[in-house]
C-alpha cells in the first residue's frame, strides 16, 4: 500500500506538494492560455458582428423615416463594419503589445 493515500483524480500527492489550481486553465495561465485567447477572440466575432447588425438596423429605421429606401442601410453596413475593425484591430494590437511585453519580462528574469 502506498504512504500516501491517492487523490481524487487517481494520481499520488505528498503532503509537502502543491496541489495544482484547476481554475489557472481558466484564467489563461499555462495550458490553459489558449482556453483565453479562444474566449477573447470569440468575444471579438460576436462583437463584430452585433457591431455591424446594430448598424444595419439603425440604417433601415432612418431610411424608413426618411424615404431614402436604401442609402442609410448601406451607409450603416459600412460604418458598423468599419467600426468593428477598428475595434478588432485595437484589441489584436493591445494583445500583442501584452504578449511582447510578456516575453520581454520573462527573457528579464
């Protein structure tokens, strides 16, 4: 028999030794950094496109109001696709000044 009894998940812990966090995956830590990334990045898709919807039905409620059948609802597909990559491209270039620094600090060390 061993001297340590075996953990929940079958694997064998001393006492001395630290218990993984289960909850690191989730922050973006370690492995479970892509876990994040794919969660930051599917928040970007989903903002894109509620960007350019929201801008669409704003174009089709002012061309209905003003009688100019589809000029608005154009100019509102082009300024809320034009908005939402502005905002992608912001956040993708925040990410990779993050992640720049991130290598800068642990080549430091």
């Amino acid at each position: 028999m061993a001297d340590h009894p075996a953990s929940s998940n079958g694997s064998q812990q001393g006492p001395d030794e630290p218990r993984p966090d289960p909850v690191a995956r989730l922050r973006g830590d370690g492995q479970g950094k892509s876990l994040g990334a794919a969660g930051r990045y599917a928040g970007l898709g989903i903002q894109f496109a509620a960007s350019i919807l929201v801008f669409l039905y704003a174009g089709q409620w002012l061309d209905r109001r003003l009688g100019t059948d589809p000029l608005f609802l154009y100019v509102g597909v082009f300024t809320g696709a034009g908005a939402a990559f502005y905002s992608m491209y912001r956040n993708l270039m925040a990410d990779q000044k993050r992640e720049e620094q991130e290598m800068r600090d642990r080549k430091q060390r």
